[in-house]
C-alpha cells in the first residue's frame, strides 16, 4: 500500500514538473554548495549523536562512543530506506543494546530524542521568524502554529498516559517491565537540569545545521531561499511525513514541500527538485552508517548471533 502511494504522489509530481528547467538547474548548479550541504549534515549527525550518548548515560546504557556514533549513522542512513521514517531508530538502539531490559532503555532514549529534536525545530523556527517576517507568508506561519499545538497536545497526552495507574493496569504482565525500564530513564531526565539544558541546547545546534544544509541544498540549484522561510516550512514538512502512508517519506515530502514553498511563490519544480536535493545530501553524509552495515556494524561487539 505504501508503494502503491507513493508511486502515485510521485507521478502526480511528475505531471506538475518543467523537466527541461530541473535539468538547468542541476547542470548549472554549484557543487561548492552541495558540498556544504553534505558537510553541514555530516556535522549535524556527529552533534546528534554526542547528544544521544548523553540520553544514554542518564538512562546507563553502556555503550561506548564508537558504538553510538556507529548507531546513530546507521540508523540516519537507514532512515533513508526503510518503509518508515522510524526504522532507523529501531535499528541504532539495537546496535548499542542487546535485548531485554537495557534495549528497553535504549529504545526510550531513541523516543527522547526524537520528540524533543522535534521540539528543537520547532522553536527554532519560532526563534527565527522575527528576523525577516516579511519572507513567510501568514499561512506557513498558521502551519507552523498548529504543528506546535499539535506537538504540546501529543507531549501532554504521552506524559498521562505514561503516568496513569489506570492504563498500566491495562498492560499486560509481561510487558509491565519493559515500560518499567522505558520509563526509568525518562524519570531521571526529567529531574536533571543540566541534563536537560545540555540536550536542549545540542538538539538546537543540530537542528541548526539540518537547516542550514538545506539552505545550502537550495542555493546548489540557484535558489536562493530566505533562512527564515526554510526555518518555518521545514519543521511542517518534517511532521508530514511522519504519517505513515509512504515509503520513507517519498512522495508525502516532496509533495510538502511543493504545497508549503508554493505559498511563497517556488515553483513545484524548484520545490521538488529542492526535496530531492535534501534527501540526495542526507544519504551522502550518512554513508559511514552504509559502511558500518557491510562491515558488520549492526551488531553490536561481542554479541553472538544467537
């Protein structure tokens, strides 16, 4: 079904796509910028993974630095192919925990740092906006408005379902100690400041450099995009493709993108190509984490295949 969906969001695409344009684009484009794309991802992906490890030790994981850099690039790269956008979450937290409890923890520090980059993004786009209001039209800013109700409303409705007594005693026995063990960790973050404000704070410098390389991504295909309306429609379609009616994404971003920059006056075929671009850069900047599968690293060291 997701194949089926995003074969036909993509040919919608194609119908709406100057084809003879695209390709002016990418052939008078500037490698220099594409370079920086791919330098400003790579970069983000080292800072997002020294912001896991730290997730990880609060929740005492023990896993070594070359572990979670090799997980964390793992999981980005495979982000990129899997049918979900979660796949690769799955994966990183099995590359650093075996099972049982301790991948319990692993798995809820993976969850951490999903929701709050989410949260990252979207407070830099609030953060950015006063700086060029003028270059974001009122409905990007509207969208962004309701993705960020949309993130308290599911933040909050997450916290008291965790938190009441009445859904525990919904859960099955056998798996009461697996969110027992989830639930720990995310306890211990709640009550360390420090913690919290270093996270907080490597999640915006991550986020930062994800925008920027989009900045850059647009700028390799002779768009010149304003940071600040990047900074705002990139968190709204990040939250659209986390629907899961397509694989990995295609299709359900590049039409967002489309739709969201279209309000600014981009083409569908700048838009399009521009999405294309963003993906072409993450998978470059990602394929430590390719390496690492073939030579093996999906496993942790010392773990039987067993």
């Amino acid at each position: 079904m997701r194949l089926a969906v995003t074969a036909l969001l993509l040919g919608l695409l194609a119908t709406q796509i100057d084809w003879e344009l695209a390709v002016r684009r990418v052939r008078d484009g500037d490698p220099a910028w594409l370079v920086a794309a791919i330098a400003a991802v790579f970069t983000g992906l080292v800072v997002g993974a020294v912001r896991w490890r730290a997730l990880l030790r609060s929740a005492e994981v023990p896993a070594t630095d070359t572990e979670v850099l090799r997980g964390y690039f793992i999981g980005a790269f495979a982000n990129n192919f899997l049918p979900t956008g979660f796949g690769g979450d799955a994966v990183r937290a099995l590359v650093v925990a075996p099972r049982g409890p301790m991948l319990a923890r692993a798995a809820s520090t993976v969850i951490v740092d999903r929701l709050t980059a989410l949260a990252c993004l979207l407070a830099l786009g609030w953060l950015v906006l006063p700086f060029d209001p003028g270059a974001v039209p009122a409905e990007l800013v509207a969208g962004l408005a309701v993705c960020t109700a949309a993130a308290l409303a599911g933040a909050v409705l997450l916290l008291l379902t965790v938190t009441s007594h009445r859904v525990r005693r919904r859960v099955p026995d056998r798996l009461r100690g697996v969110l027992g063990e989830m639930w720990a960790p995310l306890r211990t973050l709640a009550g360390d400041r420090p913690l919290i404000a270093r996270v907080t704070a490597l999640g915006l410098a991550y986020q930062a450099l994800i925008l920027l390389s989009v900045w850059c991504a647009a700028r390799s295909i002779e768009l010149e995009l304003p940071f600040t309306l990047i900074a705002v429609a990139v968190p709204q379609v990040l939250v659209l493709t986390l629907v899961p009616v397509s694989v990995a994404g295609f299709g359900v971003r590049e039409g967002g993108f489309a739709v969201l920059l279209g309000t600014a006056g981009v083409s569908a075929t700048d838009a399009t190509l521009l999405s294309l671009t963003t993906v072409a850069v993450m998978a470059v900047a990602s394929l430590p984490g390719a390496v690492a599968i073939v030579a093996g690293g999906g496993r942790r060291a010392g773990y039987s295949d067993r």
